[in-house]
C-alpha cells in the first residue's frame, strides 16, 4: 500500500502539470505488473507453464538465486544487462 501511495504522489503531480489524469493509467498499470510479476515468479519457482518466450527467464531468474548479487530481474533483463550484474556473473562463470 505504502508503495502505491508513494508512486502516486508524482503520478498526480505530472498529470497535475500536464493538465491530463495520467494517474489512473499509471496505478492500474502498476497492479497489472506487480501481479504478473508474482505470477511469473511463483510460476519460475514452482516450475509452472509459462509462454515459450518466457522459458529463457525461468533460467535467468534461477542463476539469481544462485548468485544471489546478480540477476535481478525476473523475467526482463534489461537493468542488468544496463548496469552490470550480468556481466559481474559472467566474470565469475570464467
Ligand atoms: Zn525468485
């Protein structure tokens, strides 16, 4: 709760400043990910059905808790490939 209250703090205030409601938007985006998120996560963990292109993520989530300073992503890799941990494990799979 504490987080959607934080995050919709700017949210009004950006819709605030742009004269549009851009916030309901924002928030109902936010419930669709966090709850996919779980989803995808407890799917990767208990070794649920996922999409096809989804099975690359079962792996890249796993080697998270394998090495648990890296890989944090759960199904999109993005900021780790952004900033590093991916290529820290790289390093240590050497
Ligand atoms: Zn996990």
């Amino acid at each position: 709760m504490l987080l959607f209250t934080l995050n919709a703090v700017p949210a009004v205030a950006i819709g605030y400043l742009l004269g549009m409601p851009v916030a309901p938007g924002m928030m109902v985006s936010f419930v669709v990910y966090f709850i996919a998120n779980e989803e995808i996560h407890w799917r990767i963990h208990l070794g649920g059905w996922l999409p096809s292109w989804l099975e690359p993520a079962r792996k890249h989530h796993l080697m998270h808790h394998s090495v648990p300073e890296a890989r944090f992503n759960i199904f999109l890799p993005v900021s780790d490939f952004l900033f590093g941990p991916a290529r820290s494990v790289a390093k240590i799979n050497r």
